[in-house]
C-alpha cells in the first residue's frame, strides 16, 4: 500500500519594517510597514515559490505581514489560492515594549530583560487590558508572553492540519510565532524560546506525516534566495559560530566552494576522513589560511567540545567561524544535543548531504541559537526529491 503524503508547511516570515529598521521590538502592534527593502524580498520570495503547488496560504492580520503577502501573491501566475488569516498567527503580545528601541530595554529593564533572554517561559508583562476570569497565563494584571505564544501555536496546528492532509500550506507570519509554531511541532518547550533564529523573508520548511502527525524539518531560516549566504548574525558579530558541512563519502561538493567563499573561516574540523586531499583542497580553495584539524570517529566528540571551549578563550567583540565536516548522522546527532530535542525525537531533524547547517554560540546568550538548517546557494536544488503536495504558511 502506497505511503500516504505528507503535509508540508512552508513559512515565511515577513519582509524588513520599518520598526525593524529602526531596531524597536513590534510585538502585536500595527504601526509598522515594509520597507523597500522588505518589498523587493518578498518579491524575490515570490519568485522562489513560483514552481510550487501550494493549496492554502494562511496568514497574521498584521499589516507588515499582509504587504508580504500581496507582494509574494503578485508573483505565483494565476494564484486562487485561498487565504486565511488567523489571529493566533500575530506576533508575541509584548505591550509593554512595542515601539521602544531594543537599546532603550536593555539598559533601563535589565532585569526584565535578562529574564526575557535567560528564562523566556518565567518572563512577565503587564497587560494594556483587564485579564478575564481564569484566563490562563495571568496572574493578576500581568501573564507569560512566552507560554501565551506557545499556546497559540498549539491551538494553530490542533485546528489548521486535520484539514490539509498531504497539502502543501504557506504560512506567512513573524520571527517569534514561526519559532514557537515549529518549536511546538519538534516538542521544543517555551523554556528553549530563543534557540531558532527566523530572518525576514527567511524560508522554514516543516513536514507532517499524515498517519501519526510527527513532523520533520527540512529547512530552516534558508535566506539564500534574497541574497545572504549565510543568515545575518542577529546576536551580534561576537562568539563561535559553526558551520556544519554534512558529506558522503566520494560526493561532489558542487557549489559548497562558492557558497563559503565570502565566509571567513579560521578553522575547519573535518571527521572520518570523508574527504579527499582533492576534497579537502577545493573545499578550502578560497580560504588559504585557514588551520585544518583531521580527528577520528572515537575522536569526534572530544574534538568538538574542545571547539567549544574556544569560545570561552575569545572577547566578547570577537567571532570566530568554523567549519564542521561530518557525516550526516554524526551532524544530526550533535544538532539534536545543542538544540535540545529529546533523544526518541532525533529523526526530527532532516539533514541533506552537500547543504549547510549553521549554530552560533553567541557570548551575549546563554543557548546555543539555530540560524539555519539545509541552507543551499542553489536553492531549493533538492525539492525534487520532496514531495510536490505542500503546505505553504505566511507567518
């Protein structure tokens, strides 16, 4: 008997705004628009998508998400597409801080704001209204931004798949509803918030089995089509970042050699000998003094947490970049252990031979952040091997 399709769940997350631009948290608030710059990704994303069969797209009420929206909708040929938009789609309620300068909170709400970083599920904010009766997540006038989100994304997933089994959906959203809607879909709690990074215009890919309703991701935060190589470094330039180069034996590395090629890499870290001294060569032909490290498989765990004492030995102002060449499920592994997904869930993450998966250590945090999972200079060179029945969300 034929396997059933998946559900396959395309999010996007909105163009640059304006309050983007001038660094002021948005929350749920309505002021801000795209700016030139978010309009001409959105299009760009628009084009992306043109070849895929997309059967709804669902989408916040907000107006920097609708602008994307008819931006991307301006370039699928004929698009009928329904769309739907869906309040629990919105951004994190943060009313307190909407429209204040991310500098203006760090300094004058450290506390506030430390607890926001270091322990998203305990964080509390004043509401600008009167919670009801029992509502969840309130104590008194103030409740959990955080385990608020998470709830929404549960109810989203609860109403919306049921209804699109092996449907292709886009979901056009914000950056920290689409972390908490795939951070729920990988059974990721509110305590691990901050630890999936969601660019403007960045692609996510999510992918339900119909039968049992696990889902898988298959692409993260991929920024590729609107011209970064790699996702912008939204903890600042400071820290150990790590580039993850999953390979097979003998596998051509096609466009790997380009797509680092703007990259600074100080070290690379390569396991099991998986590439040749030809590999090795033109892999790192761009990058002549980078200091190469060959370590065995009893060896590979040892070797990478001596990378991450690196870390501790840099200044806060300094980045250091590697590049991790492993096999995919030596990659896989150490992924599931940073990112903080339970063992019986590791197949969650899917990972393609040849793509580029990237983790950055940043001194101002205390997690480990995600910024990008399969990401291709080629993009999207491996949807053929996907089912075409998707899901595309705009959140």
């Amino acid at each position: 008997m034929q396997t059933p399709l998946p559900t396959r769940v395309i999010f996007v997350r909105h163009g640059r705004s304006t309050f983007n631009e001038q660094g002021r948290y948005q929350g749920s608030s309505d002021q801000a628009v795209l700016t030139a710059n978010g309009q001409r990704t959105a299009q760009l994303v628009g084009q992306a998508l043109q070849a895929e069969t997309v059967h709804a797209i669902y989408a916040s009420p907000l107006k920097r998400v609708q602008q994307t929206v008819a931006t991307i909708r301006d370039q699928l040929p004929n698009c009928t597409v329904p769309m739907h938009l869906r309040d629990d789609l919105r951004e994190i309620d943060l009313p307190a801080w909407e429209g204040l300068p991310y500098k203006t909170v760090r300094t004058h709400q450290v506390e506030a704001y430390r607890c926001w970083i270091e322990h998203p599920h305990e964080f509390q904010m004043a509401r600008s209204f009167q919670p009801l009766p029992n509502e969840e997540n309130a104590t008194g006038g103030s409740f959990y931004p955080v385990r608020d989100l998470y709830q929404r994304a549960q109810k989203f997933w609860q109403t919306v798949l049921p209804q699109h089994p092996g449907q292709t959906l886009l979901v056009v959203s914000h950056g920290g509803t689409i972390h908490a809607l795939i951070s729920t879909a990988l059974g990721l709690t509110p305590k691990q918030h901050h630890c999936l990074q969601q660019s403007n215009c960045g692609i996510s890919i999510l992918e339900f089995a119909t039968q049992s309703g696990t889902a898988k991701l298959c692409q993260l935060n991929d920024t590729g089509i609107i011209g970064e190589s790699l996702p912008k470094l939204k903890a600042g330039k400071q820290g150990l970042r790590l580039l993850f180069l999953p390979v097979e034996p003998n596998m051509p590395l096609n466009h790997t050699p380009d797509l680092l090629s703007s990259v600074h890499l100080d070290f690379c870290l390569q396991t099991d000998g998986l590439l040749s001294d030809f590999q090795a060569a033109q892999l790192l032909s761009n990058h002549p003094e980078t200091v190469q490290f060959q370590v065995q498989r009893d060896d590979c765990i040892q070797a990478w947490q001596h990378t991450l004492t690196l870390r501790q030995q840099q200044s806060s102002d300094v980045l250091l970049t590697g590049l991790v060449v492993a096999s995919p499920e030596k990659i896989q592994m150490l992924l599931v252990q940073i990112i903080g997904i339970s063992n019986h869930t590791s197949n969650t993450l899917s990972l393609y031979p040849g793509s580029l998966s990237v983790i950055h250590f940043a001194t101002s945090q205390t997690r480990p952040i995600l910024q990008g999972l399969n990401i291709h200079a080629n993009h999207w060179a491996y949807n053929n091997t996907l089912s075409k029945q998707q899901l595309l969300v705009a959140v």
